[in-house]
C-alpha cells in the first residue's frame, strides 16, 4: 500500500516538474505557459516527492524509506520520460516544431 | 569581461577534459562492465533463479517452523556427519525452499577435500536430489570474479572494472552540463543525438543507484584491494579473531576437549532467536565441534527487514544450550561497512523493493550498453570510408555485438542447458557454465564473420527466439508449465516464464528497431539528422 501511494505521488511529482520545463512545455502544449504556472508546477512536483519519501519513511523508517524512495524516483522518472517520448510519437502532428516524415 | 571568458574557456576545458576521459573510462573496460552490470541484475533475483534450475525441489506453500528444521536438519548430521568439525545451514525462507548446508571434516585423508555441501528437504531433513546446478549463483559469482580464473584474479578485474565506472560517473556528471533542463529530453531519429540522449536519461535517472551500487561494490571487497591498514591495526591472531567477529558470525574454533557429548536442543536455540527477531528472521545455524563438550552454535539472524549486513547472533554452548552471548552490535566502522554491504546485495528488501533494484539496475546496464554504441555511433559519421573502418573501430563494434547481443543469447543458452542436459551427469553444473561460455564465443566468431548490422540483427532475434521459447522448453520438460504455475500460484516459475516473454518482446523489438535502420538509405539518414521526426525542440543541447 505505501509503495503503490508512494508511486503515486512520484508519478505526480515528476508530471509536474516535465510540465515545468519551457522545452516540455512547447512540444506539449506549443508554447511557454506563464513564469507563476511554472512556479507552481515546480512547487507541487517538489512537494509531491517530498510527500513520498515522508510516506516511506513512516511506514519502514528510514533506512529503508530513503531506498525505497530512491527506487521509486529513478524508477517514475524514467516512466514520465517514456510517456513523454511516446505521446510525441503518437501525436507529432500537435507539435508546432515537428518536421513531416 | 575578459575574466568571464577566460572561466568560460577553461569551463570548456574541463567539460571537454571530462568528457574525453568518461569516453575512454567508459569503453576500455565497458565490455566487462556491461557483462557484470547485467549478471549482478539478474543476481537481484538469485534465489528465485535457483528454485526455477532446480524444479524438483517442490515449492513452499508457507515458510515451515524454522525451529522445527532446525532440529530436523541438526538430528539428520548427527547421524550423517558425526565426523564434522563445523557445519553450517542456510534455513528455508520466503525466498529459499530448501536448507542449504556445508560442512568440513576434520580428518582429511589423501583425496578427500575435507569439505561437504548438500541441500536438505525441510520437510523430512533427508538430502534432496536435484539436478546438479550452480543455479542463480552462477550469475552471482561471476559478476564480481568471472570463471576459469583464480578468484583473486577475477575479484581484481572486478575491482579495477569498478573503479573505472566510478571515475566514469563522476566525469559523466561534469560533462553533462544541463543535467535539469535536458531531464525530460529525448530527441527522436537524430541518431547519435538520440543515442546521446538515451545515455543521458538512462544516467541521470538512476545516478544515485548508479553510484552507489559502484561505490559500495568496491567496498564489499575493500580488504582485497586495500589490505594495509587491516595488517598495521590487527597483528595478533586474537586481535584479528575480533576483527573476524565484527564482520560475521564468528565463533573461535578452540579445540575439541575430545569427550563425546550430543548437542543440546537446537530447536530451543532457535527459538530464542525466533523471540527475539520475529518467526522467519533466522537466517543460519553455525556449529562448530558438534558433539564434543566443547561445541559451540551460533544462531544468526536473517537479512530481510534490516539494512544492514553487520552480523546480529546469539551464541550457545552445545552441551547445555546455555546462551553465552548475544552480539547485535559492532563498531562505527563495522557497521559502515555493514550498511554499505547490505546497501550493494539488497537482501534486505521486500518484493516490490527487489523489482525497484532490479528495474534500476537494469537502467544501469543499458547505460553501460548505449554508452557503447554511442562510441561507434559518433565515429562513424566521422569514417572517411565507412564500407571500410579502421582496426579499433572494427573491434569496437564486433565487442559490443557479442557483449552486448552475444551475452543475451548466451546466458539465455545456460538456462536451456540447464533444462536439457541429462540428469544425473557428472560434472552437470561445471557442463552448464562451459556452454554459457561456448554459446558467448560463438557468437564473437559470428559477431567476426557477419556484418557489423547484420550480426546485430541476427543474434537479438537468436536471443528473443531461445527466450521466448524457454517457457515452452520448461513445459515440456518439467511437472511446471505456466498453467501449472498459475493455478498452483507458483509465482517464481508463473514470473520467470512471462519476465522471459517480456525480454524476448524487448530484444524483437531491438532486433526490429535495428533492422529497419539498416533499411534507411544514408542519405535519408542525412535527412533525418536536418530534420528531425518529432518532440522535441529543435534546440540543441550544445
């Protein structure tokens, strides 16, 4: 149970840092969003981490909360990056900066 | 503003300084690197390995009273090995359906080795006659010290291979000079641009447990590579018997009194330790003179639940079962390096943190593997002839080939080796590791006598072909079929047969993905570099 909230949360925390970086931000939504969304974006994603690793430490301590959630981070980040990469794939008509096959 | 650009310029200096050594650090040793990358991930999963080579042993519904083998085991040496002056077991738990042990005779006549192992049925204590194999071992072992080598040799190679990826991240991160606004980053179809990022997300994503699985595999074999101060500090046998005693269970040996007397109750030992640790957290019973008036018996505590591999035991006198100690803490340093121990094997970890450190660490070896191709993949825009590269970079390429594809394909052929060679066979288990090692020559003579892409393409479907049908091979071949499996909720073979569909779909897919490159004419391929497919931006990262 905590590790499937755990995840969640990281799942969460990454989404919102992806759509907190400008280049992200273009190829997904075809421009920058507003400096105070990005801000926002980038306070939910950090504290969206920091409430994995504060759910892992109190249910395993924290020996094994701070490996947990290690896992977890390396883990999520690379299942955002994959969404990423393969929503591009999907839908690289929606991307202003794509060039036709 | 001449001082800013004389920082940028030897900013550059250092990146590039970092960059050319991360390169070279990289590939010298990466073919290695890569081999003990992905032996020590499977490694995460030895045990459960070690059941699916061993299908006769018969799965454990529930843990049995650990006690109650305990017992059973220590009655059943009392008659086998009334000779043995230490023995040693392993108790059954979640991950362990049966009681390793080994033990040592005292008197050794010529041709005798002086040395036993076996596995034990938990259920009645007799021997159980599995196929002779090295099992998950096999991967274990050789991931820090190879085969047809002198262990200290192989443990060396290991170390100098670790060191090497160590000084490779820390150059890798200076080189990588936007490591936040590139987290995300992947550029499609722009080749060496898309191997680059690859590299990078694969990295960066797994940077800690990259580190760290580096760091502490150096420090698991720390007294190998640094032995000095251990020999300045400790010079006495007593002083290096408390050494001995910081880092395992240790009982001095003594000397037997030479007046027979049974052991105690065991399974009382255990039970303490049960009272103290919880139901299934024993991990071994060690006893050495077994009995002789002098016998002692440690009682050890497992490795779940703890991250920490500093040794936690209750000591006993085998004549009485009086409790003589209980050591469940070591010095500041002892336990350093008991963390850092526990921190590299993971033992400690519950399933879905076993799956965590396996997925990671396989993140870890396609690290290894793109950094690999990325070499040839930058130098081969730089070919003045491509049809006919130079030496090193014919070398390069057919390394990696059977590093990489050829190290599938032949830990993959252990596995069928492990399920057709007869049995019983003399020497079955020392047979599987030859054809592990047969399987990989064959194919860096292939990787030799093919071109470069079509080699690649050939042994990832040979690979994905032999994986895919392992679960078949097991069916015909054993009273455990998936169905089987899955009805019985056998979820060590039912895991092992659908993790070899989901590596035979990822090596198709490589093996697909390579194919059709090989298809795209060059100068579609100069197109693609101008233009790229999709995502992302068309900024560079520079």
């Amino acid at each position: 149970m905590s590790h499937l909230l755990a995840f969640a949360l990281c799942l969460a925390g990454f989404a919102a840092l992806a759509f907190a970086v400008h280049r992200q931000q273009r190829d997904i939504f075809g421009r920058s969003l507003p400096l105070a969304t990005t801000w926002v974006l980038r306070v939910l994603g950090a504290c969206a981490l920091l409430l994995a690793l504060g759910v892992l430490v109190a249910w395993h301590g924290w020996s094994l909360g701070l490996v947990m959630f290690s896992g977890h981070t390396s883990l999520v980040s690379g299942i955002v990056y994959c969404m990423l990469v393969g929503y591009s794939r999907i839908r690289p008509r929606a991307l202003p900066r794509s060039a036709p096959r | 503003m001449n001082s800013d650009n004389d920082q940028r310029v030897a900013g550059r200096g250092i990146r590039q300084t970092m960059s050319s050594l991360h390169t070279w650090t990289g590939l010298l040793l990466g073919w290695i690197l890569y081999a003990m990358f992905l032996t020590g991930t499977v490694s995460y999963f030895k045990d459960e390995l070690s059941q699916w080579m061993r299908p006769e042993l018969a799965r454990l519904s529930e843990i049995p009273d650990q006690a109650v083998v305990a017992q059973r085991i220590a009655d059943e040496f009392g008659k086998t090995l009334a000779g043995a002056s230490q023995w040693s077991m392993r108790l059954p738990d979640a991950r362990n359906n049966s009681v390793y042990a080994f033990w040592r005779t005292s008197a050794r006549s010529p041709g005798q080795r002086g040395f036993g192992e076996a596995y034990f049925d938990p259920a009645t204590g007799g021997k159980v006659t599995s196929r002779e194999t090295l099992g998950g071992d096999f991967f274990y072992r050789f991931h820090f010290q190879f085969h047809y080598m002198p262990v200290v040799w192989g443990r060396w190679i290991a170390g100098a291979a670790a060191m090497f990826m160590l000084v490779a991240i820390v150059s890798g991160v200076i080189t990588h000079k936007k490591i936040f606004v590139d987290f995300f980053t992947f550029r499609w179809g722009r080749r060496q641009r898309s191997w680059l990022d690859a590299h990078n997300a694969l990295a960066v994503f797994g940077l800690p447990f990259h580190l760290m699985i580096t760091y502490t595999g150096l420090v698991t074999l720390m007294a190998l590579y640094m032995p000095w101060g251990e020999r300045v500090a400790f010079k006495t046998p007593a002083e290096r018997q408390q050494l001995a005693a910081e880092l395992s269970a240790f009982i001095p040996p003594g000397k037997p009194s030479g007046q027979n007397v049974p052991l105690a109750s065991v399974e009382e030992m255990v039970r303490q330790a049960q009272e103290r640790w919880g139901r299934d957290q024993v991990g071994r019973v060690n006893a050495v003179h077994p009995g002789d008036a002098a016998a002692r018996v440690a009682v050890t505590r497992g490795d779940p639940g703890r991250v920490s591999m500093s040794p936690q035991y209750l000591e006993f006198e085998g004549a009485t079962g009086k409790l003589l100690a209980v050591r469940e803490n070591v010095g500041g340093a002892a336990e350093t390096r008991g963390v850092f121990y526990a921190l590299h094997l993971g033992r400690f970890s519950d399933t879905v943190t076993r799956w965590l450190y396996f997925l990671v660490s396989f993140m870890g070896t396609a690290m290894v593997g793109t950094g690999l191709v990325m070499w040839t993949v930058k130098r081969r825009q730089q070919l003045p002839d491509p049809d006919r590269p130079y030496f090193g970079f014919r070398l390069v390429e057919r390394l990696n080939i059977a590093g990489i594809a050829g190290l599938s394909v032949a830990m993959t052929a252990f596995l069928w080796g492990n399920r057709l060679l007869p049995h019983p066979l003399e020497g079955r288990a020392e047979l599987e590791i030859h054809l592990f090692f047969i399987v990989w020559a064959l194919t860096l003579l292939h990787a030799l006598a093919r071109p470069a892409r079509s080699a690649w393409v050939e042994q990832l479907w040979a690979a994905s072909v032999l994986l895919s049908l392992l679960p078949v091979l097991n069916a015909m071949t054993t009273q455990r079929p998936l169905w089987h499996s899955l009805a019985e909720g056998d979820w060590i073979f039912a895991g092992m047969d659908i993790m070899c569909w989901a590596l035979a779909w990822l090596h198709a897919a490589l093996a697909m993905r390579t194919a059709r490159q090989s298809a795209v004419s060059p100068s579609r391929s100069k197109a693609n570099r101008r233009a790229p497919v999709t995502v992302a931006s068309s900024e560079g990262a520079g």
